[in-house]
C-alpha cells in the first residue's frame, strides 16, 4: 500500500510523539515531553531522507551500470545525540520529629517514627490485620488521647479519611492510590 506524503508526514508524528510519551512518562513538564517529540520527529525525518538517498543510489547505480553518484548522500547531517532524560520527580524526604512521639504527633512525624527513626517500636499489621478497619501500623506501647488503644496509623482508610504521605508508600513499595490527597 502506497502512503501519500500527507500520510506518511502524520504516521512519522504519530510515532514521535508515541516515542516521546514513551520517554517523558511520569514527568509533569510539558516542555520537556514537547522538545522530546520534536528531537524525535527531526531525527526521524534525517533517518527516512538519509535512507531515501541511499535507497535512491542504489537504485541509480542499478539501472546505469558503472555511473557514480555524487554529493546526494554527503548532505544528509548525521543524526542528533539522543535528548537528555527527564529529571526524577523529588519525592519529599520525611520530617523526623525531634524527640519522642506523642499521641499528639502529626501524621508525618508518626510515619517517620514507624518507618525511619525506631521501626522497632511499631507492629507492621499490613499482611496480618485481624480485622478490615484495624491500623497497618501499631505502636506497641504509646496509646491514642483516651489511653484506651494504641495509637495506630493507616495507609489509606475511606473510614477516617486518611491516607499516608505519598513517600511512605515509595518505602513500601506500593502503588500511590489515585483520587487520594496527602493533604
């Protein structure tokens, strides 16, 4: 099947920017993914002519034996140094609190203490909760403001609308949830 250069122009951009997508997954600078699609497509369009002229002295020296061709391929540029990857996104490093946990701790600094600073001191109920609503995490000896439970943190929880800081879940390595906000 013969593509008109109308279609072949959009098959080249559909696969940059393919390509391109490919490359800037995850990176939320549009900039970045739209200078990938152009490198992309220019390195593409130097590739197909620099094939063509090759193509084309073939053909040439195939139907006039012993002619030579001069200068078609000479001109093509070599192709681009391939575009930089994107930058990681920085995940936030925790907010170690200085001191003890109490019950009044933030959310953050409970994290932290559980899954940085004294691990120990936490029981990891993910795999083993007995019930459904119970914590992921347990402390094992500072209880909640009642003095009735220990204080205990939850990943996500749809109950107590909570869910955990999105690095938490990178030290878990755990998918970060969709429609769920840290804040």
């Amino acid at each position: 099947m013969a593509y008109s250069p109308q279609e072949k122009a959009e098959i080249v951009a559909q696969v940059a920017a393919k390509v391109a997508g490919s490359i800037c997954c995850g990176n939320p600078d549009p900039n970045v993914y739209l200078a990938t699609v152009e490198t992309v497509h220019n390195d593409l369009m130097e590739r197909i002519a620099a094939a063509t002229a090759a193509a084309g002295a073939t053909i040439v020296t195939q139907v006039f034996p012993g002619a030579t061709v001069s200068g078609s391929t000479a001109l093509v540029a070599p192709a681009p140094a391939p575009a930089p990857a994107p930058a990681p996104v920085p995940t936030p490093a925790p907010q170690v609190q200085g001191g003890p946990i109490t019950h009044a701790s933030s959310e953050e600094a409970k994290w932290a203490d559980a899954l940085v600073a004294n691990p120990g001191n936490w029981h990891n109920n993910i795999g083993d909760k007995k019930s459904e609503a119970g914590p992921d995490f347990r402390h094992r000896t500072i209880k909640d403001v009642d003095g009735k439970w220990n204080i205990g943190l939850w990943i996500k929880s749809e109950r107590f609308s909570t869910r955990a800081p999105d690095w938490v879940f990178q030290q878990l390595n755990m998918d970060i949830p969709a429609g769920y906000s840290a804040s």
